[in-house]
C-alpha cells in the first residue's frame, strides 16, 4: 500500500473490489462455509477469521 503496509488482492487489482489486510488462507468458515478464512495473530495464539464481512467468524483449527 502506499503506508507501507501489506495487503492481499484478487489477480486483478484494481479492477477487482477485493482487499484484505490479513494473509488469506484456503479453508471453509464453520458458521457459513464461505471458501476463505484470514489469518490473525492475536494474544491467545493464531486463529482464523472468516472473510466473508457479512459472516466474520473467529475459529482456532481450519
């Protein structure tokens, strides 16, 4: 980005509308089953977030 900072986009940025901030990982949400999980380094360990924003659930294993 133009801060510095990392970030993670579709093949076809800018084009494409999707970014995120956190490394993106395959997997499926355990409360949706949307195809892509975030992964975050928070104090109690990692754990993955749901990438859908409407969804945004936190689980511990993929």
């Amino acid at each position: 980005s133009r801060f510095g900072k990392k970030f993670y986009s579709c093949d076809a940025y800018p084009k494409c509308k999707f970014v995120v901030n956190h490394e993106p990982v395959a997997g499926r949400c355990e409360k949706c089953q949307f195809g892509l999980l975030l992964k975050r380094n928070m104090a109690a360990g990692i754990k993955y977030q749901c990438a859908d924003k409407k969804c945004s659930h936190m689980q511990k294993l993929l």
